[in-house]
C-alpha cells in the first residue's frame, strides 16, 4: 500500500469510512479505529512510515509532500482519535504532536495575540504556571480561578479562550462542562478542554459543546509509559487551520513509531481502562477506612465532592487517586514500602504508580500529598499491597 492510499486527515473523509462508529462499543471502536480498508496481503495495521519526503512529480496536490507536513502513520493515528473523541460527528479533525504539552501550547499560542484575554485553571496542570509566564511576555492577559464550583465562569467577560481541566491534576476537582462551555459561548469565548486523565473513553468534551479537545496521550491513551505523545482535537477545520500552522510553523511532529506504537496501544484502551477504573475505586474504597488518610479524592466514590457533576459528565472517572498521609516523611516511608507501585511520576499506565507531589515544587498541595494512579493489576494484590505499606509506614 502506498502512502497516496490513506486519506489525510480525520475529517469528514475519515468520518464517512466509519459510518455508523458512534453507534459500536467502546472496545469495538477502540480495537477498529483508524484502520485503513482491507487490501489483500496488506497487514491490518500498516507499519510506521519512515520518510523525510515523498515522490512529487508535477505539482504538489497530493497529501503527502513533505515530512514535517504530513506522515501517512499520522494520519491514521489522528483519523482513530478522531473516531474516539467524537464518534460519527462529521468534520471532526485531529492533529497528533510529540507531547502534551506540544499539543497545548499549539491550541493557546496559535489562539492568543497581545492583548487577548485567556482563563486558566490555577490548579491544573504543573506546567501551566510557566505557560502563564510566557503568554503574559506577549502580552496576553491571564486570568485563573479554581476547577471546584465552576469558578472560571466569574472570570469569561472579555476572554478570547477558556481552557478547562477537569478533573484537575493533581486534585481530581471537577466542573460543569455543559455550563461553562454554554456561558463561554454566549461571550464568544472559545473553549479548550484537557482531556488528559479522563481520555475519550471517559469523557467527550466535544459532545460536551467545547471547541477542542486536548490531551497528552503519555498517559492512559496509550497507557505503556514507552512514548510521549500529545494531540488536539477540534470540532471543525476552520478552528483546526492555526493549530495546524502552529504546528507547521514550530515543527512540533511526532515520530512516525511514536505515532505507530500509539496506534497499536489504542486497541486494548478499553480493556486497560475498565481495569484501571475499577483498580482505582478499590484502591479508593481501602483508603476511606484508613485514620492516617485524609484529603481522600476519587470522583468515582458516590461521598466525593466530584461525584454528582462527574457522574453526568463522565463514562468512566479515571485511573488515579490522590490522598494526604500525615507529613512528608510518612509519604516517604509508605513509597519506599510499595513492591508493586512504582514511585514515578506521570500517571495512566498499566504498571500502577505512585509519587509524593510536593516533590516537584509547583503544585499547591500538602507535604504528605499522593497521587496514585491504578494500573492493571489484579485488585487483590494492588490492596494489599497498599495497606501492607501504610502499615510499615505507621511504624
């Protein structure tokens, strides 16, 4: 199969081979998404395309020109995200970039001129506060407010972009999409959703009526912790064009095994998620009845201040828990008794990990903080593993 045999994209051409998606399984789409029609002694999932140009007789109308352009194993990647995020929505479009943080800087620096206004969450992301930074060296005005109570909404007037995170990292806060986006809207706000921890099996915020779709598909999305990789999606070309240019103009591409290997994780997505969803609410439910525990968050536990907006919003709560033990010591001791939670940072992998957040100096959390993310392993052995740490760690 030649490169000229993949439809570029994941807009309406990919929309129309996937009739009929929004209407499978998540593991059906999971397992089938991005994948080009069969062709007789190809294999089902072609291999990464390693090319820096392409052959361009004449004139340059096909979709593949050059490297930094267009990559035939993107397209395929970006045309299965596409069918994730938003299933059977025509138009839909996603652009896949190294990181996360690649894919979010090209949706605000492609967005934000001098002068704009942007809302922020102040308690999401660890690098936000350096985006903040930059985009004020432009000139841009950057507002922030907490993700809990819907805050942002006090700050909309005047805003060029209101970018969401929920549920919030590290603190699994959790606000009303549908009213945010509806109040944005009505402003002429353009609205940006991190969809990091939920990913599109547990969240869609295009469905929701935001404008893009963002994520860092590091994390659960692929779910391996062996590549970094982020994207956006949007819920048109015309909104996509910057992006894209953004990321022409930058260079900002993912490899094409990079992008392969993503591909390839996306068929067990349901499978990991399911069991990492399930591992966390155990791993939750084990810790409420643990005195040394405070701070408990998990927006699948019906008592979390979470649960009631989470539960209309949300297919699935996500792979971590974050919880407070009494001092920094005592979260030491208990990440030193783990012997199957890996102390690492990053979260979404079938390997279940673990880290003491203050560590890293910028999120506005206690000492003792954890962030636990569930992995794949059986349940029983994950508890027990646990409550064995917080004994040794109590001695």
């Amino acid at each position: 199969m030649t490169s000229g045999d993949f439809v570029t994209g994941s807009g309406a051409g990919a929309a129309g081979q996937n009739e009929g998606t929004a209407l499978r399984g998540d593991g059906t789409r999971a397992v089938r998404a991005g994948l080009p029609e069969p062709v007789k002694y190809e294999p089902t999932l072609p291999g990464p395309v390693f090319a820096a140009h392409f052959h361009l007789p004449g004139e340059p109308t096909g979709p593949y020109t050059y490297g930094r352009d267009e990559n035939p194993t993107w397209t395929l990647l970006e045309r299965a995200i596409g069918e994730l995020e938003a299933p059977g929505q025509d138009g839909v479009e996603t652009l896949a970039f190294p990181s996360g943080m690649a894919a979010i800087s090209a949706v605000l620096f492609s967005q934000l001129r001098a002068g704009d206004v942007v809302v922020l969450p102040d308690d999401g992301y660890q690098v936000l506060p350096l985006v903040r930074e930059q985009l004020t060296a432009f000139g841009v005005e950057v507002r922030t407010a907490p993700t809990a109570g819907d805050a942002q909404l006090e700050l909309l007037d005047g805003a060029k972009l209101l970018w969401i995170e929920t549920p919030s990292n590290p603190g699994l806060d959790v606000c009303d999409l549908r009213r945010l986006v509806e109040a944005a809207h009505a402003r002429g706000t353009l609205v940006a959703v991190d969809n990091t921890l939920a990913t599109p099996l547990g969240q869609r915020p295009l469905e929701l009526g935001a404008d893009y779709s963002v994520a860092s598909g590091t994390k659960m999305l692929t779910g391996h912790g062996d590549i970094l990789l982020g994207y956006v999606t949007g819920r048109d070309a015309a909104l996509m064009t910057p992006v894209r240019r953004w990321r022409k103009v930058v260079g900002a591409i993912p490899g094409p095994m990079e992008a392969w290997l993503a591909h390839r994780s996306l068929a067990t997505l349901q499978l990991r998620a399911d069991r990492q969803t399930a591992n966390a609410r155990t791993i939750a439910e084990a810790l409420r009845e643990r005195p040394e525990v405070t701070g408990l968050r998990y927006p699948g536990l019906p008592d979390d201040p979470s649960y009631k907006i989470a539960s209309q919003q949300m297919r699935r709560f996500g792979c971590v828990v974050s919880f407070t033990l009494p001092t920094r010591e005592h979260a030491d001791r208990f990440l030193d008794a783990l012997t199957l939670v890996d102390d690492a940072t990053s979260f979404g992998g079938v390997r279940s990990t673990a880290e003491r957040r203050g560590r890293w100096g910028g999120d506005a959390v206690p000492e003792g903080f954890i962030r636990f993310s569930a992995g794949a392993e059986d349940p029983e052995d994950l508890v027990a593993d646990v409550l064995r740490a917080l004994d040794a760690s109590s001695e």
